[in-house]
C-alpha cells in the first residue's frame, strides 16, 4: 500500500474517533432529559390527582409571580446601571464598572441568607403587629405579599449582573454618532436610552434576562428560605419529603414546559434584531455631565445599588461569622465541604471541559448539520434546573441498570461515589465550557487546518499543536466559570451528593435553613462568597488581558 494511502487512511480513522466521541457526548447528557419529557405518557399516581387537585396551581403561580417580578426588577436595575456606566462620565465610573459586576460571586441561597435579619427583624414584628389589629386571615395574606416581595428584591440583587453585563456589551457597540443624533433632536440621555439604546441593544438584554429567568427557574435555597412555593420546591417535597417518584417526575415535566416558554419568548423578545457595528464611526459614548448633581446623581445610583447587593450581605456573613469564631470551632465545620467542594468542582470542570474540546473539535471536523445538532444538545441541559436534571439522573441510570443486569453497580455510583453527582455536572454546565470553546474554535483560520493536514499531521496533531494553544484564553475563562458555578450549584448537589460527601454549598444551606445556625452557617457562605468574587476579578483580569493582547 502506498506510504500516501496509509497516511489518509489514518487520518480519516482519527477523524471518525472524534465523530463518534462527540455522538457518545451528545447521546449521555441528552437521553436523561428525555426521561422527564416521556411522563406524560405514563398514567398518573394516586399522589399527583392530589397535587393536581390542591397544590399544582399554587406551585405554578408562585413561579410565574417570581419570573415576573425578578424580570422586570433585573431589567430596571441592570439596563438602568449600564447606561449610567456606558454614557456618563462621573467620579469613580471605572471602579463601578467592576463593582457592578461582584453579585454575580454571591449564590442567590447566600444572599437569602445574608437578609436574614430583614426576615426575623423586621418581618415578624410586623406581622405580629398586622395580626393584632386586623386578625390572622390578613396577617397570613400580608406575610406571603411580604416574603414574595423581598424574594424578589433579594433575587433581583444577586441575578442583576447577567443583564448589566449584557447591557453593558451591547450599549458599548452604540456609535456614539446615534446618541449625539438623537440629543440634537432635542432627546436628553435618558429618552435616548428608550429611543435608541434600548432598540439597538435589545438582542443582548434579551439574552441577559434569560438567564437571570432561568437562575429564577432553578432556584431552591433562598425560595424554601422565604416560604414561597414554587414548581422546583414542589419537585423537592415531592421526591425528599413524600417519596413520590411519579409526581416529583410530572413537576419537572411541567418545569421543562415553563423553560421551553421562555426559551421561545426571549426568541420572540429578540426578534430578527441584529446590530453591527460600525468601528469607523464608533465614537466615545462617555460624557460628562455638566453639573455637580448629576454627577451626584449618577454616583449615589450606582452607589447605592453596589452597597445594597454585595457591601452590605458581605459584611453581614463577615459579622455574623466573627460572633461564631469563638462559640463554635468553624475550622472543624468548614474543614471537609471546603476539601470536599473544591475536589468535586476541580473533577467536574476538567471533564466537562475536556467532553466540551471534542465536541467542539469533532464539529470543526465535521461541518454538518447533525454536528450542529448534536452540539445543542450538549448545551440543552443548562436551561434545564438543576432538580430536573438530579431527578432525570437517578431515574434514567437507575432504568439503564434494571435493563442490563448491573443494579447493584448503579446503586453504588448513586449512593456511595460522586459519580452520578459528576454526571449531572456534565449534563447541567456543558454550556458555560462549550460556548466559549467553539467562539474560539471560529476564531481560528480553517487555513491553518490545511496547513497542518498538509505537513502530514492526523487530527489528533493539529489539534494538539495548532487549536489546543491557541484556546488557552476560552479554556482559562471556561474552567474559571465551571469552577464556580459547580461550586455554587445547590439543589441538584443536594439530591445525588452521596452521605458521605458535603460541600460548601449543602453545608451553608444545612446550617442555616434547616438548623437556623445561621451564625455557623454564615462562614461556609462566606467562602463561597469570597471565591466567586476572586472568579469574577480573574475573569475581568483575563478579558483585559486578551483586549490588550489582540
């Protein structure tokens, strides 16, 4: 056989490897989900014609109230903050432009906690006082307006980031031609954002608001915290509390549902609405207000929206964990979820990000629409919430392991190894890895994929000697992400965590929700805390870096 014939061929078996490693990818974190979807084909248990008949509603209700009310509060928070730090120019704008962007470090369960003395302080009494003059019938109407109230408003301080990061990346393509436009017509800066900056950004807020609504979807923590019902609590007391599997499945069901929707209404919301922008135009949008009260006013709103979402929970966990320091031996508390956290989030970043290279890399390969599709599978998990997924886990491997004989071995996974735990990072966190790797992948010339092909390397060279150095940046930025977001993740590490294993996480929530320990608990959440922050300044760190760079 020809020496040229052999090389083809050898590239072409490597090449499939890669085809076939990112179908099996595909295949593994897509078919739990389709678990929960084929539900509604089963006949339902005598426990769901009772959460049908007297909870469902309720679950439902107090979902949407929370998807609406967070929305809209995250959008006048993150639009608002945004187009002060992009348009005006006031004392101290660039250290807000990072300050802004610390929440994003505090888990939403956290910043629950960190308002605790809002809950019994001033709540309570108020209650107390509402229950006197006006009966208990009103009190408890008064007691769920407040709880979904400040549910709203502390979920709203820890989710606002996502939309001003994307406000922020979409008013900084504005050619600051269009505002001084519209400011010759008369519009000051504040009717310019509603009649330009908002219909230009508009695709990049959209996106932002999304994920906030899909952190709403996902959340456990902070909702069991307030009292407040929701879908994902339903699917907890359902599957933890009354042991009904069918029931717990059908909630997550309908969960998917609520996802799908507002997966399609940011699609609407979005529209064909696309911006390009003009470089050669581009002018500084930055400008300086003309009076001492306006600079005030700028400053005293961002101010004020720094210190209520990261200054003042910060220093609450840091208080509260000085008063435990000598009561209560915290080194021995923290000690194992703190080893324990960061051994499972190290695991779990490196193989996701490892499972998102070959999917990236088998799609480079191959250009085809299947690749396509089966790279939005990958990434279809992390719409999903995270109960959803934990429940989707269990039952679909627990099913695998009846159909060929190895229970006993599923069983042990499940129960006594952070294997199953792993796996449902895998289906969950694919996204925030895949993404920015195949960004990065399309940023690489195809030229240089001839070239190396022609220098006789297979794919496995150029993949190791040409795309792999030239991902560093995307890699870094993923692993930082992963990192955090697998150490942040609650309530599906709270289902398939085995006994044996607590993170900081499941530690934090225990203490303070379920032992009201909440001086105890106050230091595993400020750990927490104080990594996502030095995640978040890494982050910033390395997006600098690579702007200066390029």
């Amino acid at each position: 056989m020809p020496e040229s014939l052999k090389v083809t061929n050898s590239r072409r078996l490597s090449s499939s490897w890669w085809w076939f490693a990112a179908a099996t990818i595909a295949i593994v974190l897509f078919s739990p989900l389709t678990v929960i979807l084929s539900s509604f084909l089963e006949r339902p248990g005598e426990g769901w014609q009772m959460i049908s008949q007297y909870l469902l509603l309720e679950y439902i209700s107090g979902t949407v109230i929370m998807i609406i009310g967070v929305g809209v509060t995250v959008l006048f928070l993150g639009v608002g903050s945004a187009w002060i730090i992009t348009v005006w120019d006031f004392p101290y704008k660039r250290f807000f432009s990072l300050a802004l962007m610390m929440p994003m470090a505090i888990p939403t369960y956290v910043m629950a906690f960190a308002y605790s003395d809002v809950k019994y302080d001033i709540r309570d009494p108020l209650m107390l006082l509402i229950k006197e003059r006006w009966g208990a019938s009103v009190m408890s109407q008064s007691t769920e307006i407040f709880n979904h109230g400040l549910a709203i408003i502390i979920l709203s301080f820890a989710l606002y980031p996502y939309v001003y990061v994307a406000a922020r990346v979409g008013f900084s393509e504005i050619s600051g031609a269009y505002i001084e436009n519209s400011r010759l017509l008369g519009r000051g800066l504040f009717r310019s954002m509603f009649s330009v900056g908002l219909p230009l950004a508009r695709p990049a807020i959209v996106g932002g608001l999304l994920l906030a609504l899909l952190e709403v979807m996902n959340e456990y923590g902070a909702m069991t915290f307030y009292g407040i019902e929701t879908l994902t609590t339903g699917i907890f007391v359902s599957w933890t509390d009354l042991g009904d599997k069918d029931s717990a499945i059908r909630l997550a069901a309908i969960a998917m549902v609520f996802v799908l929707l507002i997966i399609i209404l940011e699609r609407l919301l979005r529209g064909r609405a696309k911006f390009h922008a003009h470089r050669s135009s581009k002018k500084n949008l930055s400008i300086k207000t003309r009076t001492k009260f306006g600079s005030f006013v700028a400053f005293s709103c961002c101010g004020l929206l720094f210190l209520f979402s990261f200054v003042l929970p910060i220093a609450n966990l840091t208080i509260n964990t000085f008063r435990g320091w000598g009561k209560s031996n915290l080194i021995n508390i923290i000690q194992g979820p703190l080893v324990d956290s960061f051994l499972v989030s190290l695991i779990g970043c490196l193989g996701i990000v490892v499972a998102a290279l070959v999917v990236s890399y088998a799609s480079r390969l191959f250009p085809s629409l299947f690749m396509k599709t089966l790279s939005k599978l990958c990434m279809l998990g992390y719409a999903v919430p995270g109960a959803v997924v934990a429940i989707s886990i269990l039952i679909y491997f627990s099913g695998m392991g009846k159909y060929l004989g190895f229970t006993t071995l599923t069983s042990f996974m499940f129960t006594l190894t952070p294997a199953g735990l792993i796996i449902a990072y895998f289906v969950r966190f694919m996204t925030p890895a895949l993404a920015p790797i195949e960004a990065g992948m399309t940023r690489i010339n195809m030229n240089m994929d001839e070239a190396s092909s022609m220098l006789g390397r297979s794919s496995w060279g150029s993949f190791f000697k040409v795309h792999l150095p030239l991902l560093r940046f995307p890699l870094l930025g993923a692993m930082i992400v992963l990192f955090v977001d697998i150490l942040k993740e609650l309530p599906l590490t709270l289902v398939l965590r085995p006994p044996n294993i607590e993170t900081l996480a499941t530690t934090s929530y225990g203490l303070i929700q379920k032992e009201e320990r909440i001086v105890d608990g106050s230091f595993p959440a400020l750990v927490l805390v104080i990594t996502g922050a030095l995640a978040v300044l890494a982050l910033h760190l390395l997006i600098l870096k690579r702007i200066v760079k390029e």
